[in-house]
C-alpha cells in the first residue's frame, strides 16, 4: 500500500467533546455509542481509528486544536463552545495537553512531530516493507480558528508548545472574514501573519472568504496551504465562502501551496442532502475532486488528502465505498483507472504533504 498523510483531524475536540477514544476502532465506537445522541450530534458514526490508521497506512495526520464559537455551537451538549478570547485559550490548551498526553501514554501509537527528525522517524516505518506492524502515526499541531490568541505575540508560546500550521478563522473572528462572517483582514490580523511567517508556520487558507484568502496570499511569505478545501466550481457555484473559488486555487498554487479535498458527501455534490439515496455520491466524485486540482496545476504535486472525518461528519455521510478511514486506499486503483501514475498516486496521498512539512517544520 501507498502511504497517507492526512492534512485534517479534529481528534482532541471528538475526544474531549464526546469521549472517543482514538486508539481504538472506529467500529467500537459505534458499538459504544449505539443507542445515544452522539451519532446525530456529530453527523454520522465514526470513522476513524488506530486500528484503522494502520489498516489504511495513515502515517501522518494534521490534528487540529479547534473548538466553535459560542453562536455557532452545535447545541447544549457542545462543552468545547467559548464567548472570549480567554474561554477560548483554555479549551486550546486543554487540547494541546490531550494531545500530549495521548503520545506520552501511547508511544506505540502515536508520535508527536514537531521537526523534521519527528517526520523522518515516523516514515521511515511506512517507507519499508507492509509487513511491518503497529507503526506510531504521526501527529503535527493545527490551529483551525486564532481567537484563543489573545495578542499575535501569544503564537510564541503555542510554538514552544508545538504548533507549527495556523488557519486563523473558522467562522469569522476579529482577525478576518470566515466562511460565516465578512469582514476585514484588519491590522491585528495582518500582525498575526508577520508573527507566523517569522516563526516560519504554515498558514492554512481553509474557511477564509475569498476576499481574505485572497489578501493572505499576497501578504504572507511562509508557506501556505488549504488544509481541508473542495473547489466551489464543482459544485455549480452553489457552495458558500467554505469553497475555493477558481481565482483563490490559481494564487494558492502560483505560491506553490498544497490543497486536500474532503470527503463529505454534501462537500462533493450540490445535489446530496442526508435523505439522499446511499448510492448518491461515490469516490468518483472525489476523484473529480482530485482532478480538478490536478488540471489547474497541470500536474499532481499541489493536491492531497484533507479528509476531516470525524469532524462534524461520519458515516454513512461520506462516499459509499467509504466504510472507515482505511477505505481511502480505494482510491489508488480507481486512480490507476483514471490514468494517474504510481508516481502521482504517492503524491496525492503523502509525497505532496510531506514536502510541505518539509518546509514548515524545523530541523
């Protein structure tokens, strides 16, 4: 098999928020949660899992720190919601500390990355034979949603924390506009970036509007990527600020940044709604996903996996050959079939990621 590197998980909110248990399958927790509210709380039943992240050669995954603002909660049993800054910093750092603590009392299955020895360490076991079994998974920092960064100068401490990847909005903040809310790239949002580029984080466009996204890339010299992002234009120009549109994908590749499509049926097709039949959206759809990316750029090197499952949506929710997160390597033989190359199925999956990591993490 081809090894994955995943560029979106929000792990320590599903953890905290409803219990989940990463280290085991995915098909345990739904057994646990049978019977309770969690499945129609979070959009369908779990899909990922350690023994899935081995069964389908997840190596590496970008694990978010990520909790919503209080308006856009998903109801009353939503503990991870905040109203300030400072409500916010303490849900953040309270998943910075799961996600230590998941590593330090589970070493043989998770590792976190935090420089490039990290990142060679834990590919170095997917780079040999399949043979080889229970391979830690790499885990690096994402920061989907800055506000519990009370002053810019704050990222200092979350680098010596770990963080090395920043998305500065999810549905808006004071920083700028959000795939729920316009408003200005303001100075505090443009110091946020100065501050990054100088500790050479990744900056992660994902949920920023167009006009802001847009205004990031011309301002920001580090590295940038869309860690989680489908093309708005597929889906008939129907989807909101959440999507890329064709001009934000022309400047994100033109900076040589990296863009994972996700997975969710309602992301992949205009037309899908959860009443849909479950034969509606299939991997082909993902594909075309795939491809699109590939087209724009005229090859397969700016393109990967940003799956975000678990992440406000599950099974069956996601394409019907998807069971679990170990069905993504169907997506190497209907690929193959397509016409890409062994070559471009290593980078879509991983190769893509990796070499962006490369350029964020430190030595």
């Amino acid at each position: 098999m081809t090894y994955i590197i995943d560029a979106h998980q929000d792990i320590a909110y599903n953890a905290i928020t409803f219990n989940r248990d990463i280290c085991i399958s995915a098909l345990d927790v739904r057994k646990n949660e049978k019977g309770t509210q969690i499945p129609l709380w979070n959009c369908g039943e779990a899909v990922v899992g350690w023994p899935e992240f081995q069964a389908g050669e997840i190596a590496v995954i970008f694990t978010t720190l990520w909790c919503p603002p209080w308006q856009y909660r998903g109801g009353e049993w939503d503990t991870q919601s905040y109203q300030t800054t400072q409500q916010a910093r303490i849900l953040y750092r309270k998943q910075i500390d799961y996600y230590r603590r998941l590593t330090e009392e589970n070493p043989e299955k998770f590792t976190l990355i935090v420089n490039q020895r990290d990142l060679t360490t834990v590919l170095s076991h997917y780079e040999v034979s399949d043979e080889q079994k229970n391979r830690p998974a790499g885990l690096v920092l994402l920061m989907e949603g800055a506000e519990g960064i009370g002053a810019p100068e704050e990222l200092e401490e979350y680098y010596e924390l770990g963080l090395r990847q920043v998305g500065p909005v999810w549905a808006g903040n004071r920083f700028c506009g959000g795939s729920k809310e316009d408003r200005p790239f303001d100075q505090e949002g443009r110091k946020l970036l100065e501050i990054m580029a100088s500790l050479g984080m990744a900056l992660d466009i994902s949920h920023m509007r167009e006009n802001a996204a847009l205004t990031a890339l011309d301002v920001y010299s580090g590295p940038v990527m869309a860690s989680h992002s489908n093309s708005r234009r597929l889906l008939n120009d129907t989807g909101d600020e959440r999507h890329l549109t064709d001009h934000v994908i022309r400047r994100l590749q033109e900076r040589c940044g990296t863009i994972g499509v996700v997975p969710y049926n309602k992301f992949l097709s205009a037309e899908w709604t959860p009443a849909s039949a479950p034969d509606a959206v299939t991997i082909n759809q993902l594909i075309s996903q795939i491809d699109y990316y590939c087209q724009f750029a005229g090859n397969s090197t700016q393109v990967g996996l940003g799956t975000d499952l678990d992440g406000g949506f599950g099974y069956p929710h996601i394409p019907q050959e998807l069971d679990t997160i170990k069905d993504l390597q169907k997506l190497k033989p209907a690929l193959l079939e397509k016409g890409y190359t062994q070559e471009d199925v290593a980078n879509i999956f991983g190769i893509n990621w990796k070499k962006h990591l490369e350029t964020v993490l430190p030595k």
